[in-house]
C-alpha cells in the first residue's frame, strides 16, 4: 500500500498555509498525492486549488472532523481529466433535470464529477450516463444560453431574477416554518428542526446577496470596465477568485442546509394532518430549493469561470 506523505497545516504559521500547500501540490508528478492534517475543515482550500489549478485533483476525505480533519490530495494524470458536472449542464441546461431527479447537486457539487458523485451516492455511472445520453437525442429546445451571455448582464440577470426570489421569499417562508412548528411541533418534532435551518439559511443567504451585490458583482463588472457608480472592489481583494471562493464555500452551506431540510421531510412528504399552511410551506421549501439551485449554478459554473478567466487573460504579459 502507499505510504503519503502527511503535511500537518496546524504546525505552519496562518500566513504561509496555502503557500506551501500550493507549493506542495505543484511539485507533485501526475497520480502522485499527500494527505492533509489540519484542526478544522479546509474546504476553502478546495475551491482555491480548484480556481487557481483547475480540476487536475481529487478530494477525499480520510478523516471529517469534529476535531481532525484528513483530506488526500491527488494530482491527476492529463488522460484522468473529466468533464464536471457543472461543465455538462453548461453545455446542455437540459441534463440539470436528469441530475435533480436523481437527486445530484449540480450546483454546489458542480464541480464534481459523475463518477465521484455515483461512488458517493451508490448511483450506477452507466446508467447515469445513458439517461444523460438520452437527453442528446431529444429535439434541442430554445432557451436561455447563459454561457453566451456577457457577464455583467449576467451578474444584472441573477440579481433581477435569483435575489430578488430571496428577498421577497425568505421573510415568507421564515414566518411560515415558525407558525407550521408552533401548531405541529408537537406531532411532527421534526418541523422545528425546518424550521430552525430554514431560519439560519435564510438569514445567511440574505447576507450573502447583499455581499454579491456590493461587492463581488461590481468587482466582477470593473473587470470589464463598467463600475458605473460601484465601490472599487479592486481595492478590497487582489484578484476575483479570492471573493468567489467565499461565495462558494457559502453556496455549499445553503445547500447542505436544504439537503437537511429535504431529508428531515422525507423529500417534502406531506402527512395525513397536513394543515393549509403546512401544505404550502412545504411546496414553497421545493420551489426555494429549485431556485437556489438554479442560481448558484449561474454563479458556480458559469459567472464565477468567467470572470477569473477574463481576469487572467487581462494580467497576461
């Protein structure tokens, strides 16, 4: 069995972390790895390889906490590259709905791949593949191209559409979780636990668009040169993919929280003493979940891409 090499990142001083782990990873050989130790979860540092090597590496998870956290870093070989997720729903928005009924995340876990999110899942690859196939052999139907879309329209779309769906929503369904656990806690103890997520989800999330909104938007705008009126984010951060990937490390949380919601409902299964109001609470929770998904695959898969590669192709000597 291989022996990896261990680079315990609590020993290093906070500043020289990600370097000598970058550092680390860049003199690996392809199919070569080391292992990670670290007091807390490094997820951060996933999206930063990821944005800054691409996806050359694989992500396990030897040890997950509450107080270690191990996590085998591989450097893949150039043949090993495969499409992600998020790329095949860029390509074709139609397969997003292949991937929702078969309950695999597409945004928050766009950047995986099929067969990684199959081993996780115990899903079949193949047949995965031949419904994903099938859907080549419908009749292509009009729709939105986002991925032809210039960005700062983009970034105005998921504004216009996606939060402005939080800000109107999030005030509703909070106030309708809390009135469905008041009444039905009691028979159903598991809606206060709804209840209690969706709360902290949405006080997140709220948070989160206002922070896109000032912030990462107007960054992302000034990169093509229309700030209009924004603050110079430029003067915040020293690159984009340091604002993108604390979007995305947020995005993965709000969608582990609606993962919990659903499972906590049995996938929005309703009860026999379902009231009116706990009817449509669980029908809004479906539609919330929906969107969000839509919307963070918008900012995961293709804004987010987007703007780093304007970004770099701008500091190109």
């Amino acid at each position: 069995m291989e022996t990896l090499d261990i680079l315990d990142v609590t020993l290093i001083e906070p500043r020289f972390k990600h370097p000598q782990i970058f550092d680390k990873f860049d003199s690996l050989a392809p199919t070569e790895g080391f292992i990670i130790h670290n007091d807390h979860d490094p997820k951060p540092l996933y999206y930063q390889l990821l944005g800054e090597r691409g996806n050359i590496f694989s992500w396990d998870y030897l040890e997950n906490g509450p107080v270690c956290w191990k996590v085998r870093i591989q450097k893949l070989g150039e043949e090993a590259h495969q499409e992600t997720i998020g790329e095949i729903v860029v390509k074709d928005y139609r397969k997003a709905q292949v991937f929702k009924k078969l309950g695999i995340d597409f945004c928050c876990g766009g950047k995986k791949t099929v067969e990684e999110v199959c081993k996780t899942k115990g899903l079949n690859p193949d047949q995965v593949k031949a419904e994903l196939e099938s859907v080549n052999m419908m009749a292509s139907q009009n729709g939105n191209n986002f991925d032809n879309w210039q960005i700062d329209f983009l970034a105005d779309y998921i504004v216009n559409t996606h939060h402005e769906y939080v800000k109107t929503n999030v005030p509703f369904i909070t106030e309708l979780a809390n009135k469905v656990a008041l009444v039905h806690g009691t028979q159903h103890p598991e809606l206060i636990e709804v209840a209690e997520t969706f709360n902290q989800l949405g006080r997140d999330l709220s948070l989160h668009v206002l922070k896109e909104e000032n912030i990462v938007f107007p960054f992302i705008k000034g990169l093509m040169g229309k700030t209009d009126d924004a603050p110079v984010s430029s003067e915040i951060f020293d690159s984009i993919r340091t604002p993108t990937q604390m979007m995305e490390v947020e995005h993965e949380q709000a969608g582990e929280d609606m993962a919990s919601i659903r499972a906590l409902t049995k996938d929005y299964k309703l009860p026999l003493d379902a009231c009116t109001s706990y009817t449509i609470l669980f029908k809004k929770l479906q539609e919330f979940e929906n969107d969000l998904f839509n919307h963070v695959h918008l900012e995961n898969n293709i804004l987010f891409p987007k703007a780093i590669a304007l970004e770099k192709e701008q500091v190109k000597p």
